[in-house]
C-alpha cells in the first residue's frame, strides 16, 4: 500500500465533503434553506466531527475536535451542535462511503488475487482440524451440547 494514494484519497474525500452536490445530499427533504449560511461550525466541521467520533460524549467529542482543529477556542454548544446534527439527512453518509469506496477500488492498494481481493496474508500451510467429540470417548457424551435442568443431556 502506498502511503501518497491514501493520502491523496483521502484528501480527495475532504475536498467532496466541501461540495455542493454534499451539501444538497445533507438536507433533508423538502429543505432548501439547511447549510447555506457559514456558520461556527459549518457542514463540513459537522461531518468531520462525527466521522471522526471515539464514543465519547457529545460535549467531549466537539471540545476534542476544535482542539484537533486547532480553532483558537470552542464556540459551539453541545444544544448547538446536537440542533445541526439533527438537520443531516443520514444519506449523505451512505454518497460518502460510496465515493470513497470508488476511490479505493480504483486505487493502486486494491489488488486482487485469483478474483478475489487480498485482505491478509498467512505464510503458513498448517490447517487446523476442528474435533467435534473431543471428550466423547471419556465421557460418552459430545462436549457441545448444553446440559438440562436435570442434568442430563
């Protein structure tokens, strides 16, 4: 994997989240006036905060993502943020995965091998044998099967 295709990929995929055509997929039906005004944290900031999101809190996730930005300070609310993220309509995540995923399939770092698109690599040659009455013969009894409420089984 060449590391100046991912990241031209990837700076491909920040250049789409700032479109227009995102832009008019971030709407919701019927919504012509959502993302039009430049705002303290515009669609863009919006879907960067939430596509890079680590399962925190929602205040902790916007304060971390301006001090990843390295804006000066956090001038968003969480109500604020949270409002925003409500008017995203969840198919602008769906183009999104799709465009990249486009952009990987026709990258160099895909490769496939016999049809098949290589993932991971073992160089060994060993296949394990998965014994399904492993302590039959000691106990008369398959070791996967679960016991009753009488003990029996």
């Amino acid at each position: 994997m060449r590391e100046e295709s991912v990241y031209e990929r990837i700076k491909q995929f920040f250049k789409e989240i700032c479109s227009e055509r995102i832009k008019e997929a971030a709407r919701q039906k019927d919504d012509t006036w959502s993302w039009t005004r430049e705002r303290n944290m515009p669609l863009r900031d919006i879907l960067r905060c939430i596509l890079g999101k680590k399962g925190l809190s929602a205040v902790m996730e916007v304060r971390h993502f301006f001090g990843a930005a390295e804006k000066e300070e956090q001038t968003v609310s969480k109500q604020d943020y949270l409002k925003q993220r409500q008017k995203l309509n969840p198919e602008v995540f769906k183009q999104l995965n799709t465009s990249y995923l486009k952009g990987f399939y026709s990258g160099a770092e895909a490769q496939e091998w016999n049809g098949y698109l290589v993932m991971a690599a073992d160089g060994s040659r060993r296949t394990k044998v998965r014994r399904r009455y492993r302590t039959a013969r000691k106990t008369g009894r398959p070791t996967g099967r679960a016991r009753t409420s009488t003990g029996k089984g």
